[in-house]
C-alpha cells in the first residue's frame, strides 16, 4: 500500500495565511513561508497554497511569494487560485511551484486541463472540485468557492478529469466543509473505484479518527486541512504516529 500523505492547506489573502467559513469571518493566521516551514520541520507530506483573492496584481504578489516558500521549504507544494491559462501556471512553476490546482477555470474550460497536461505532465496538474450532494445522492459541482452550482455532476467530471489529464483529483465536499464532522467518505471511496489517479480528501476534518476512516473507508490517498492545523488542534505528528498505530502507512 502506497503510504497516506497529510497535507495542510494555508488561504492566502494579500500574502497572508487566513482562515474562515465559507469566506466570512476570515481570520488573520500568520506568515504562510513560516507557517508552511514549521508544518514541514513537523512532519506534513506536502503543502497547498491557495490564493483566494487572485486578481491580476494579486498574481504578482502571489508569484513572489512562491519563490519565497520554494526558497525555504523543502516538501512538495501546490499552489492555486486564479490560473486560466498556461502562462499563470508557467508563472508558478517556475517560481518554484511542484503542481498546480485549477477548480473553476477548469469547469468553465476543459480544454485547460488538457493544455496544461500537454505542456507542463500529468504530474503537475492536480484538479479540484467542489461539489455539493443533495437528497437523492446527486453531487452538483459548484464554483467560485462553492457558491455556484454549475451542470457537472462530482462523478463524471472527475472522470472527464483523468480523461483529459489531471494527475489528481482534490475533491471538497461542501457539505462537510468546516463542520469538524468528518469527510465525505462514501463519495471519496466511489471516487476511489471510479478513477485509477490519487484522490485528496479534503473537507470535514475534526479529529484524528476521521482520518483513519478518510483513509480506510473512504480509500483516499491524502487527507488535507486547514483549521485544525492552524489553530493547533491536532498537530502533525501526533497524528501520524495514531495513524500508524491503528496499521496505516504513513510516511
């Protein structure tokens, strides 16, 4: 079995890390380069950068702030927010960027997918979704931060996904985002059977235990959050040595 990676996720607004629900209340939570140093020297397997407020002069400062994360830390990082087309994501990865993740520019234009696959490998193209299930089990996938429902529905747009390229899939139910309640497993495993690409679990963390059950139950690859982190409710390595009692490889 591949080992299960731990990714914490910073937001980053005006060149700091921020936390809120849904993008309200959003709270001021530090220096993304050292916060990003103090989870990697703790043990995270990776890192993902998201810009949430990517607007062209946002851009630059968020390309600046990639080469100052790749300067001092020494995991894997995604960077995302904002990237339409190939020059953005040329922009990031030179700077330093492992991967880029591309949500709603993608939903908007597929064909970016395929572009990005084509240019710069699979390995570098992670797609996010964000979906919302209702009653009857059917998953819309939303954009702009989950406040719009589009007409793709979770399943076969993380297919048509793969289909084009993406070299993973980092799917946020909405549904448990900031709940604490625990991820949406049954959709990650569907997901898990569905696809042949690592799948990142993301939405619904609130204690250890729903890590055990994102990565047994819900078959995921990695399990990625925010708050929980940052505001020091688990820390990284007393959630890798639980994970490892309860037998899940870890790195």
């Amino acid at each position: 079995m591949l080992a299960k990676r731990i990714i914490p996720c910073l937001d980053i607004k005006d060149g700091q890390t921020v936390k809120g629900v849904n993008f309200i209340n959003i709270k001021n939570v530090g220096d993304p380069v050292e916060l990003g140093a103090l989870y990697a020297e703790q043990g995270a397997d990776e890192l993902v950068f998201l810009d949430i407020t990517a607007t062209h002069e946002g851009r630059k400062t968020f390309v600046e702030l990639v080469k100052r994360i790749a300067r001092e830390i020494n995991i894997p990082f995604t960077v995302g927010g904002g990237i339409s087309e190939l020059k953005d994501a040329d922009a990031l990865l030179s700077a330093g960027a492992d991967k880029i993740s591309i949500n709603s520019s993608a939903v908007r234009n597929p064909k970016l997918i395929d572009e990005l696959a084509l240019n710069f490998g699979s390995q570098f193209v992670v797609l996010a979704i964000d979906a919302r299930g209702d009653a009857t089990g059917h998953w819309t996938v939303t954009v702009n931060g989950g406040r719009i429902p589009t007409d793709k529905e979770l399943f076969s747009w993380a297919k048509e996904g793969e289909n084009r390229g993406a070299g993973e899939i980092l799917f946020t139910s909405m549904n448990h985002d900031g709940t604490k309640n625990g991820f949406a497993c049954n959709e990650l495993a569907r997901l898990a059977d569905n696809l042949t690409i690592p799948i990142i679990a993301s939405g619904g963390a609130g204690n250890m235990d729903h890590f055990v059950e994102v990565f047994t139950k819900g078959k995921a690859d990695a399990g990625l959050a925010a708050s929980i982190f940052h505001f020091k409710e688990i820390a990284i390595p007393d959630l890798k040595a639980y994970l490892k009692e309860k037998g899940i490889v870890v790195r």
